[in-house]
C-alpha cells in the first residue's frame, strides 16, 4: 500500500515539474504553480490516512498525468481542478 502512495507522490511531484495558481491558466508555469498546490493537497490527503480516498483518485491522476504533456496549459488546470475539488 504505501508503495501506491509514494507513486502517487512521484506521478505528481513529476507533473509539477512538468508543468497553474488561479482557475485561469496560460502558461507552464502556471501548470506548475497548480500541480504544486495539487501536490501539496494530496500529500496532505495522504497523512489523513483516508485509503479508500486515496485509491479512488489514483485514476484521476493517471489521467492528469497524461495532461502533464497537453499544449493545452488550461485543460490542464481544469483537471487538476476538478481533482482537488474530489479532495
């Protein structure tokens, strides 16, 4: 199990790097600035020990992994919004 959450961490941790602070996103460094707070919101998740939360998202996040690449910086965004909002 804890193997899942550490990949988790990776997977979002590599996605910040790739990569948006407000709902309006233009910019990769605004992709960044969100994959940023969306890490610090799961990391946090994570501490709470909510497993069966946790798991549920893992499928979202393959998703915004997969948008980590996007020419599109607010689709991005939108994901990454929607991810925290099921936070």
């Amino acid at each position: 199990m804890n193997k899942n959450l550490l990949k988790l961490i990776v997977i979002l941790a590599t996605f910040s790097l790739a990569a948006c602070g407000g709902s309006s996103c233009s910019t990769k460094e605004d992709v960044k600035a969100k994959g940023e707070e969306l890490t610090k919101k799961m990391q946090s998740l994570m501490t709470s020990g909510d497993m069966s939360k946790i798991m549920a998202l893992s499928g979202k996040m393959k998703e915004i992994q997969k948008l980590g690449s996007s020419s599109d910086p607010q689709e991005a965004c939108e994901a990454m919004d929607e991810l925290m909002e099921d936070m």
